[in-house]
C-alpha cells in the first residue's frame, strides 16, 4: 500500500472514488472498472463568414489573446502610463486594437481603427459627452 498512497492522506478514500470516477490510482485494476459512460459526439457545419462561426478572428482575438496581453503585464503598464501622463483617452483599448489587428490581419493603423466595431465588444471604449 505505501507504493500507491504517495504519502497523502485518505487513500482509501481516495481510491473509492477514483473507482467512482473510471480511473483507478493502481493501473491493474483498469479491468475491474465499469466503464458505461459513452463519449458524445458533436457534428458541426460552419460557413465561413457566418455569424455564428466561431473561428471568425474577431470571435477569438479577446479568448486568446486577452490572457497574453495581461500575462505580459501590458494591462498595468498601459494603465499606469496613462494615470501618470493624465491620458483622457482609451490608451488600453487602442493599443489592444492595434496589436491585435496586426497579428489578425497586418493593414494601416487607420484600416485597424476602422474595424473597432467589427469584434464582438469594440476594443476601443469612446467617451459619450
């Protein structure tokens, strides 16, 4: 027993529900586990274009490249750089917007400000007054 237990506690415990859940602790007992439970299998069609697509780019651009942006701490920088120089506009936004289109689909700086609205939440906040 002191094999399997890896020196953490409740291992009968844990091995009662390791039973439960069709993956056994100790890889020999993989015959005496029940295994009723069926994969689901999902078709999907897709047009490209269609709005319901997920693969578009700008479906995607905030689920992937949103936690790269702030796992490199651009988040902070940005925001410190515009309380400190009293910045009235979006900086973060823009800067997203900007870096985003370049890897997305490399074009002019105005072409990428153009498509703010073309994401699924614009980029770039703009001030009502």
């Amino acid at each position: 027993m002191s094999r399997f237990d890896a020196g953490k506690p409740d291992y009968l415990k844990r091995l009662k529900q390791s039973f439960k859940d069709g993956n056994p602790l100790i890889p020999a007992l993989n015959d005496y586990v029940e295994t009723s439970v069926r994969p689901e299998i999902y078709n999907i069609q897709l047009t490209k274009g269609d709005i319901s697509c997920i693969g578009e780019p700008k479906h995607l651009a905030p689920c992937i490249l949103d936690p790269c942006f702030s796992a490199l701490g651009l988040d902070e920088l940005f925001a410190s750089i515009k309380h400190s120089s009293k910045i009235q506009y979006d900086l973060q936004g823009i800067v997203r917007l900007l870096t985003y289109e370049r890897l997305l689909k490399p074009d002019s700086k105005i072409a990428a400000m153009g498509r703010n609205n073309s994401y699924v939440t614009p980029l770039v906040k703009s001030k009502k007054r």
